[in-house]
C-alpha cells in the first residue's frame, strides 16, 4: 500500500509504498476512502522539518536538552547515530479520515466488515490502509457522506474546546482565528444558541463565518476589535473567547484579556503563544483553560489503545462520543459543511495539496481532502490472535552434550525502535555474512524506512509471517515488553535462533510457556543481558579472580523518574521498572556471584502509583556459594550523577565500576585504574558473540539455563516487593 511520509531532514513530503498494517486486537482494519490534512497541526510540522538544524534546535530547545542528556550518558558517537536514525525516518502525517472496516479485531464486537466509519489519532493517518483503536472509531451514518466523515476528528477538536468553555445558551461567544477548526466552532456555537463575534485577518474567511452562523466579524486583533465585542455585547463582554487562531504570537491572549467580560473562561484550542498579559487576566480575574485535542481519553493508553472506557457518570463526553456527535449532527442536518469543502486532491498528488495549503499556488485553500482509490491486488492480512499460555514447571536444563548445528546468518528483526536501529542493528549489520530478510514493525512507515535504509529484503507488520519465511534462521525481537515472550515461543517452534531483548517474560506462566518450548525444540534463546560482555567487568571479575564465595556485590542505579504515563510503568505492556529494567542488575548480580540464588529480598522505596510497581526499590539476593547482592535501583536522585555505579568485595580486595567507563582495583593499599574513552555496556561485543554462536554452532554465549533462571529470579523479586516477604528459591 502507499502512504504519506515527512522527510524530518528536508520538509519534503513523499508517497511511500509501505507494507500493510495488521489489525489489533482492540481494533480495526480500515481502507481509506477520504483523509482531512489539517491545515494547522501538520503545516507546524512540515515548517519545523524544513528548517536547518540550528533552526530546529532554537525552536525545540526540550529536544536538544534531551540530545546533551544523552551523549552525558551514552557518548557522542551513539548518540549521533540515533539522532540521525531519528531524522532518517519518515514520519507520518494526517489523524482524521473516514473509510470502510476490512478486518476486525477480536476485542471490537460493534463493528462489522464493510462498516463506514470516522476514524481519528496518530493511527488514522494519510495511507490507503490504517491500523486503528477501536475507541477512535465510529459508525458513519448513511445519509453522511465519506468525504464530509473525514472531518470528523478535526471537528471533535473544535467541539471539545467549546465543552472546555462551557458555552451554553444564550452565551456571548468571541472566536480568534477562523481557520477550518474556528469556522466548525462557529456554527456549533450558533446551533446551541450561542451568539458568534469572529476575528481572523482574512477578509473572505470572515464572510464565510457570518454567512454561517456568526453575527459579527472583524479582521483585527486590535482594541477597537474589542471595543466592538463591547457594543456587540450590552456593554458587558464576551462570556467565552475561543483561540483558535495558530502562531507564535500571543496577540490572540491579549485581544481574549481586552474582549472578555468580567470572570469570562478563556480556551486556547490552537497553537498560539501563552504569555498572558497579566492586568486584564486579574483585574477580571479571568480563566485560562488549555484545550486538549478531542476530549477525554486523548492520550491515555488504556482508553485508545486498550479500549477501556470510562464511566459515563464522571467523564460523559469522551473524544469518542465527541466524534460520535459530530457524525450525528451531521447526520441530522444540525453542522453542515459548506464552504468547508476545500479542495480535493488524490492521494497520489498529496504533496501538491500540501503546496496549495503552503499558498504557493495563490490564496491558500481553508482545507484539503486527499481522495484514495481502491488498488486491486492490495489484500490486507486479517488478524491473527494469540492463544491462552499454560503455566507450567520451571526447571529446564539443556544437556551436558546438547549440541547447535552451524547456521547461515539470515537474520530478522521483530520490532526497529530507538534502541534495536541505534545499538542492535549496527553491529549485526557490521557482520560478515549476515544477510537482512524481514524487519516488522507495527507501523509500515517504520517498516519501509528500516528497509530502504538498513538494506533488509522486506518490510512486514505481522510478526507471524516473518517467522514463516524459510530463509530466516535468526530472529531478533525488539518489540514491547509484553510481546517478548509470544514472539520468543514463536519463533524457537519455527525453527529459529532466537536473541530477545530484556524482560524475556512478564508472568511465569509466560516464563513457562517459553521454557517448554526451549525444551520441546532443543531451541537456541539468549536474552540481551549485555551487562555481562562489557569490557569494564570483564577486567573487574579477572580483578576478582574465579573464587567468588562470600562476595558482596553492591550495585546503585540512578534511574531517574518516568511519566506516570510511560509504557514501561503500563503493568500489562511494560511490566514496571523492575521487570523491565530491574532484570539487568539481577542478571549481573547473578553473573558476578557465579552461584545459583537461593532466597530475594524486595522493598520498595517510595510509594506506588496505584496498580503500578514502585520505580525505586532494593533487592537484597542470596547466593548458594555465600555471595550476596545488594542492589539499590532509584528514581529520586539528581540527574547530573553518573547512572550505574557497582562495587565488588571479596578477600580484602575491592572493585568498583563508574558507568563502564571507570574501572578502579585496590588491593592491599594500592589502587589500579583502568578507563575507557566511551561508555561501553557490551551491546556490540554482545550480539558479535551470538552471532558466531550461531555460525558456528557452539554454545550459546549466555546459557539458556541462565537466561531462564536470572528471569525467574525477577519474577521472584518483583513477587517478595508486593507480598512484603522473602522468598527462598522453593518459592519460586
């Protein structure tokens, strides 16, 4: 299929043939018939992607601080490489099209194949087929047409910010900017009974604004315009100003400050400037209210992309039922578009359409509508559920003569995000012999770009036909946590040489799942413990020499806090900091002790948010030969402070490892220093050493065994914080 995508280098927009998406499991399929670009939203974004570097870094200064964060922490070098990964990669545009269901999800009863429907989000974006949430999907009614459907997000916008405002009947209602969000708002305000004073420096979209339900208009942003909304008013100014205007600018702040009445609410819809004049704000001691995209449920995870709703006694207009209003209204004739129309431009001239929203074909359009076509021969692939796990007996153990047959490096990738195109993909890449067959990734912009640039033979969405393919013999799996271990039975039943990243599973019934199919298949897996393959410990442990009983190792993690929001905290897609990153320190604690654990200790150290695992918690581990851990994984301290910090004592002798860049071994009163130029972790020597595994047919360079018991060891941590008990290994 073809989809839209923005050169982040250049602004240039371009057609890309992608592969197509795969339905989730809480959503749709939906071949597009008509998409809405918004002339605002990504205008914004294309003038950022063309600007030059400096340009970009002056405009979006929270990016470059995260960009000096990252070579503190990671180096120049790997830095560089995911910032040009980052600008490399097209990224999508549009979030508001209407089309027809293809394939539905098991988890969406209420639609059906051949529905019409308006679809709305990041996921809803300019491509012939999209992948999209159920919870951002809604039934078109017949006597709307697709065309005036595509509208429908872009609407939910201009709906939510006049439930922001609280306009009700009767009220005086001032709308800055008339732009295609500005002019919807108008009319929904006049079809309530508001009364519409318009503003927007554009003669003609303030004809079209009275013609439409607005009383008055004015083309500046000036006091006399204030003056008027006064005389408009009775003297007493507007009860809601809505912005909806776009620029860097605050003048829209301070006409809302001049216009309002006294204790008036004001909403920022659209992208304006927020230094608010502060006499007008508090001598009428006004409102500011900043209104977020379509309503209730905009970016929390577990309403789009889980399909959770919420109860409609506390939060009765979702951006899902704003989205259903607006088809509703204009099903029953109560919004109508005219005017609005725009343009229309076929899908395969979309760039021309964006030209003409830019004005370099004369006075810009108020909006563009890309029209698809069907393409015969582009059948999507129906959604393919996974089935219930089992939960059974941990304990496997390849045997003493278990033996790997040498393989070609044929390798896939399951999943190409930050960390598998900046730190995995280079050094197999950087290998002989390996061969690039499939990388899939959910999005098939991603998808395409992984392979135009990395050189794979295919980009795919679904997972299952990746590991069909004959030719892999090697799959990487990068995905989110919570698909780890699915995809690591999967592909050790299909035959393949599995290297997955960290947690290898969430749950032990996972865990089991994964190690009855390693034991079934005599199967090859390594998780990316890569902790173990940094130069830093390998020159610690020969420090430590090969007798480890009663060491003491100690390890301090300045983590840094997540958003509350962030995926890895989601319990059921992240699995929570110790389970998605905890498992490392358990796995080198392990490594270091040379001995088998034997009872875990877990606290947490800060309160959690309710039905998530603390981001801050020690572990104290117990190992058969004596050696213990202690492990101090925390969120609260000042970022400025190296992240990974470890001592080693046994014996009389000390070791302590500084961020894997400083090395320093004292024994006796004598100190030794070893230092490295750049912070090295052991990624590459890593994935070097598995790969060879794998060529040669020897062992796997972390055993199996060890890559299921450091995981079971998690687990098992993570159980003792939540039962506030220590669990010896019989409990596990």
């Amino acid at each position: 299929m073809k989809q839209l995508g923005l050169n982040l280098n250049s602004g240039a927009v371009n057609v890309v043939e992608v592969p197509i998406p795969s339905a989730l499991v809480a959503g749709l399929l939906v071949q597009t018939a008509y998409s809405a670009i918004s002339s605002g939203t990504e205008r914004t974004k294309i003038e950022l992607a063309s600007k030059t570097l400096l340009e970009k870094a002056r405009q979006r200064p929270d990016q470059v601080a995260k960009v000096f964060e990252a070579v503190r922490n990671e180096g120049v070098a790997a830095t560089m490489i995911k910032v040009r990964e980052r600008l490399a990669a097209p990224q999508p545009l549009g979030y508001s099209l209407a089309g027809l269901v293809v394939t539905v999800g098991d988890r969406c009863n209420e639609f059906r194949v051949g529905d019409r429907v308006a679809c709305g989000g990041t996921s809803a974006c300019h491509a012939e087929y999209v992948s999209v949430p159920a919870n951002l999907t809604v039934h078109v009614p017949a006597t709307v047409p697709l065309r005036d459907a595509a509208y429908t997000t872009v609407a939910a916008i201009a709906l939510h910010g006049i439930r922001t405002g609280d306009v009700t009947l009767g009220d005086r209602v001032l709308v800055i900017g008339l732009g295609l969000i500005g002019q919807i708002a108008s009319r929904l305000c006049a079809a309530a009974g508001a009364h519409v004073f318009g503003v927007d420096p554009q003669a003609d979209r303030c004809a079209l604004a009275r013609a439409h339900g607005a009383e008055v208009t004015d083309t500046l942003l000036d006091a006399s315009t204030a003056q008027q909304v006064f005389a408009w008013s009775c003297g007493r100014g507007a009860d809601v100003v809505l912005i909806t205007a776009g620029g860097a600018d605050s003048q829209p702040l301070h006409l809302a400050g001049a216009a309002a009445r006294d204790r008036a609410r004001v909403v920022v819809v659209g992208a304006v400037g927020l230094e608010v004049p502060r006499e007008p704000f508090y001598h009428k001691e006004l409102s500011l209210h900043i209104s977020r995209s379509y309503g209730p449920g905009r970016y929390d995870p577990e309403f789009e992309e889980k399909g959770m709703t919420y109860p409609i006694g506390f939060v009765p207009w979702s951006e899902r039922r704003n989205m259903e209003e607006i088809v509703s209204l204009l099903g029953d004739g109560h919004l109508s578009y005219a005017g609005l129309e725009g343009i229309t431009t076929p899908f395969e001239q979309a760039p021309e359409g964006y030209a003409a929203l830019k004005g370099e074909q004369g006075v810009p359009p108020i909006a563009v509508i890309l029209e698809y076509a069907a393409r015969p021969g582009h059948e999507p692939t129906p959604v393919v559920a996974a089935g219930p796990s089992t939960a059974l007996e941990l304990g496997f153990r390849p045997a003493a003569e278990y033996r790997f047959e040498p393989r070609a490096l044929n390798v896939s990738f399951l999943g190409m995000g930050n960390f598998a195109s900046a730190t995995l993909l280079p050094p197999v890449r950087d290998a002989a012999g390996v061969t690039l067959c499939d990388v899939v990734t959910s999005s098939p912009l991603k998808a395409e770009a992984a392979r135009a640039r990395a050189g794979f033979r295919r980009a795919l969405t679904s997972a299952a036909e990746a590991l069909a393919v004959g030719d892999t013999t090697i799959a990487f799996i990068a995905t989110r946590h919570d698909s780890h271990a699915r995809y690591a039975e999967q592909a050790l039943r299909a035959g393949k040489a599995v290297f997955v990243e960290k947690p290898l599973a969430l749950t032990s019934t996972e865990l089991a799942t994964v190690e009855r199919a390693l034991g079934e298949t005599r199967g090859r897996l390594m998780v990316g413990f890569n902790r173990r393959f940094s130069p830093a410990t390998k020159w610690a442990l020969e420090r430590i020499g090969a007798n480890r009983e009663g060491l003491r190792f100690l390890a301090r993690i300045n983590a840094g806090p997540l958003p509350n929001d962030h995926w890895i905290l989601d319990p059921e897609a992240g699995g929570g900091r110790l389970l998605g990153e905890g498992c490392h320190f358990l796995d080198l604690a392990t490594y270091v002790s040379g001995s088998r654990p034997e009872e875990v200790t877990g606290t947490a150290l800060e309160p959690a948010r309710e039905g998530h695992a603390p981001q801050s918690f020690h572990l104290e581990v117990l190992y058969e030969n004596g050696a213990t851990a202690g492990i101090d994984y925390v969120a609260q301290g000042d970022p400025a402070l190296p992240k990974e910090r470890f001592e080693i004592h046994r014996a009389g002798t000390s070791v302590v490892i500084d961020d894997f860049r400083r090395v320093e071994y004292v024994r006796g009163g004598k100190r030794t220093e070893k230092k490295w130029a750049a912070r090295d972790k052991g990624h590459r020597t890593e994935v070097a050493a598995f790969l060879e595994a794998v060529r040669t047919g020897g062992p796997t360079p972390i055993p199996e065994f060890e890559s299921i018991e450091s995981t079971a060891l998690t687990l098992a941590a993570a159980r003792s914080i939540r039962e506030g008990r220590t669990l010896r290994r019989d409990d596990w």
